[in-house]
C-alpha cells in the first residue's frame, strides 16, 4: 500500500470494516466467486488446515482480529496475491498458536474462549515476557482499599428509567417519530488528518446510506432494509457479510432510540464509568447467543455519549467504538454533528456541516448498484 490511490483505497477500508473484507477477498484468488452461503471455510479458502469446519464468512473477521492483536498486516503471514502457499515461517507459527490458544480453553476452562491471540500479544507481534519496572517505585492503594465503603458504587437507575431519560433529552418520542428522513452532509477525516466530503441519507424505518467523496472516486457503504452492501467506483458492489450486515442494521435502524425494548431481550445497568471527562451510566443491551452492545449515557444530559458493539469471530471479538459529540437540536429533537468511529485499525471522525429532515428519499437509493460495464476494447479496422 505505498501508492496514493493504495492509501485511499485503505482509508474506504476503515471507513467500513467490511470494505477490508472486500478488499482481502480481491487477494484470495478464484475462491472469492464461490458463493458462502451455507459453506465451511474449505470450501471456499484454499488451504485451510486449522479453522476447518467453521462458517466461510467468518474466516475474514478471524484474519482481522489475529491482524489488529499483533498489529501486523496480511502479508505478515500470507504471501501477498498468493494467499494459499505456506512459503512464510510467521503462517506456520500462527495455526501452532491457533492450535495452543483452542487446547488452553479446551483444557484450562472448560472450552470457553478466555484466552485469545490479544491476551499475550497486546497489539505486537512479539509478546513481551518480562514485566516492566514502573516509572514510580511506589504504587498507589486500589481505590477503596483503605475505606471498603468507598468502593461501593452508588445505587444507579434502572435501565428503562436511563432509557425514559434519553428519548426525553432527544426531545421526546411524539418528536422523534415526526421525523422520517435525514440528509446529512459533512466531512470525514483520518489517518493523517485526510478529509473528504461524505453524504449520509437515513430513512425510516430501517434504511441508510453513506457516500464518500475521493479523489478517485466514490465510496458507498448501504443497508436497503433487508441487506448491507458496499461499493466503490471502480469495481463490483459487494454484499456485507452477516456479523457486518448486523452492524449495519443498527446504524440504520432510525428509530433506535425508541426501540430497545424490540432491539435487545435484555438491558443491565453496570458500574458508571467516564467517557472522557464526562460521567456516565453503562447499560449492556444483551441477546442470548450474541455479544453485548454496550451503551453509555451521560449522567448529566441523558444523551447517548458512546455505543460500542463487537463482532464474534473464532479467535476472538472484533470491537467497534462509536463516540457521539456536538449534539444541535434540528426541526425539535437533538441530533450528534460529529462521531468518531474506532477499531483497532484505526478511527475516523465525520463532522456534519448540513442536516435536513423529512425530505423525500426514493427507496432505490438504497439498493445495491449494479457492477460497471467493462471497457470497451477497440476493434482493427
């Protein structure tokens, strides 16, 4: 990725995690025209030896977590264009490590998934195994150790009166359901303070679609209602893999707010943490078989400060932060100008400039374009 239009490419990559999807599977040879649905990953990835078994689509999202826990690129274990061969130490190194990461849950804890590649590797490919010295010979007591009654929290709120607090600071739900669409329009910037012109269409009840602006040309990242997609200028549009579709169908949920009751079978309130300087309360809006979305809301204000959901993967979970700032009231409820979107790749902030609601979105907005015609070749005369 050393040429300009490889780094752009890459910044589309952050801006969805699913365009690096997109992008690794345009490395993976002819296995990438094999439909996934219903397929193990053999059957779709050559040379699979340790994550036999498991569902195609999950074999990408596995790549990324073991990439963002050693801080490494692809071409770190794979051959680059050549992802099958075995030519490289670190590949055979990395299904060893697969093997013993499986065996230690396997044996030490009763096969749940405690241990994970990010337990020993900390974001490096070399773990370190000394424990460092401390700049400061003496450390501080943990909190509440002197004074036990310290420690204890305060009693907290329910969730639903958390909840009750939140639709009431966006303006209240008679408000929030007035509104059927927004047209949001900004600027997105990251990874060596690039910026670039993004577009936002939202409508209820469950649709959404951001374009982005590049030099060379257009990223699109959408969910029609029913399905994720991704597209770019110059090549073919790709569905979204389900734990992305997922993902995707929150952020387009434009009703969130007043749906937890529908989005999660269960909200628990945990201990108050702070967002920056800000004090909130978590609530964990949980679903039987599924990992948490995590949700905190100021303390002071009641308004959703951050959101940070994860994506399941055989090896571990993949997180995605979601900060929420600037909130303006539009047309009589509150709407976040700004969010910052992080993983452990990296984060980008958009920043809008421009926000209209209820105007008219046609539907086909929303569905997936078709793939570009291929150039024409000349004929001889």
């Amino acid at each position: 990725m050393k040429t300009a239009s490889k780094k752009a490419f890459f910044v589309v990559a952050v801006l969805v995690l699913a365009f690096a999807i997109a992008m690794v599977l345009a490395r993976l040879g002819p296995a990438q025209s094999v439909p996934m649905e219903g397929k193990t990953a053999e059957e779709v990835y050559k040379n699979v030896q340790v994550l036999k078994g498991i569902p195609a689509d999950q074999i990408i999202p596995a790549m990324q977590f073991m990439s963002a826990s050693l801080g490494v690129e692809c071409e770190h274990c794979h051959v680059e264009h050549a992802f099958d061969k075995d030519d490289k130490k670190p590949k055979q190194t990395a299904r060893k490590m697969m093997q013993m990461m499986f065996a230690i849950n396997k044996d030490n804890f009763n096969g749940h998934r405690d241990v994970t590649c990010y337990s020993c590797h900390h974001g490096v490919a070399d773990p370190v195994g000394t424990p460092l010295i401390s700049d400061d010979a003496t450390k501080p007591e943990p909190r509440g150790a002197m004074n036990p009654e310290a420690a204890k929290p305060a009693a907290m709120p329910p969730a639903d009166q958390i909840v009750d607090k939140y639709v009431q600071a966006l303006g209240g739900a008679e408000a929030l359901e007035k509104i059927s669409s927004r047209v949001e329009k900004g600027t997105l910037t990251g990874f060596g303070d690039r910026q670039f012109p993004i577009e936002i269409y939202a409508k209820a009840p469950d649709k959404r679609l951001s374009v982005m602006h590049m030099p060379n040309g257009e990223s699109i990242t959408a969910y029609d209602g029913r399905s994720g997609w991704l597209g770019f200028s110059h090549g073919p549009p790709h569905p979204m893999t389900p734990p992305e579709a997922n993902s995707a169908r929150m952020d387009a949920d434009f009703l969130f707010a007043l749906r937890f009751t529908q989005n999660f079978s269960q909200l628990r309130v945990e201990h108050p943490e702070k967002v920056g300087e800000e004090e909130t309360y978590l609530v964990d809006g949980v679903n039987p078989g599924q990992p948490p979305v995590r949700m905190y809301f100021s303390q002071q204000s009641g308004l959703l400060v951050r959101l940070v959901r994860y994506v399941e993967t055989p090896l571990g979970r993949n997180p995605t932060q979601i900060d929420y700032a600037d909130y303006r009231e539009v047309d009589g409820i509150k709407v976040p100008f700004r969010w910052t979107l992080a993983r452990p790749s990296g984060r980008f902030t958009i920043q809008v400039d421009q926000c209209q609601q209820n105007v008219p979105i046609d539907d086909t907005k929303f569905s997936m374009l078709p793939a570009p015609a291929p150039a024409a070749h000349p004929t001889s005369p």
